[in-house]
C-alpha cells in the first residue's frame, strides 16, 4: 500500500462543509518548513487531489494551515477583529505508508481534529 493524505473540513457552527477554504502543506525537517503546496476545500469540504499523493510520499513530519479567519469571514460568521481564529496549524507525522487522513472539525471559536480514515 501506498501512503497518502487528505482532509476533510466541516464547518460545525453552521453545519455544513466548509467550501473555499485555503489549506497549506509544509513538510518539516529539524528547523526547516518547506512549502509544498496549496490547496482549497470544494463544496463537500475536501480537496479535489490527495493533498500530498501517493507518488510524493516520505514518511516524516508535516503540517497543514488551515486558514480559517479567512473562511470565517466569507461565510458570514459575525465578524471580529482580531477573529479568535485565524490560522489554524497541525502538525502531526506520517511514520508508514498509509493513508492518513487528517480532518478538521471548525467553528468561530474552537476546533478539533483527529487521524480518520
């Protein structure tokens, strides 16, 4: 099997996926934080490509940025400024060839996330 990874965002105050919102993968080595691209959420709330595919996989250290004030913003969330959430980073490793998916569970004022799959 082949390792990959994906996402799934949701906006949970409104109940709904959260379509548009901009998502960023960086792959981490010791102080170094590479970019390696950026992706935005359709309308079920995932990527339409495996954010990081099969033919590009290593095992290491990641993150993902999600930028939720953003988001927030244009979807009507009753503004703020600063919003409590604006950039939201997880970090998280990838030891094996899997498929790993990294969900996100958003509101304005908190969030959650966890390995699915």
């Amino acid at each position: 099997m082949a390792g990959y990874l994906t996402t799934h965002v949701l906006d949970t105050a409104r109940g709904c996926p959260a379509q548009g919102l901009r998502i960023e993968l960086y792959r981490i080595e010791g102080a170094q934080r590479t970019h390696l691209r950026t992706l935005t959420t359709n309308t079920d709330g995932r990527t339409d490509a495996q954010i990081l595919p099969e033919a590009e996989f290593a095992p290491g250290t990641y993150e993902l940025v999600f930028h939720a004030g953003a988001y927030l913003d244009a979807s009507g969330a009753a503004p703020e400024s600063p919003r409590f959430l604006d950039v939201i980073p997880i970090r998280f490793g990838m030891s094996e060839a899997a498929h790993y998916h990294v969900p996100l569970l958003l509101s304005p004022f908190g969030y959650s996330t966890y390995r699915g799959s």
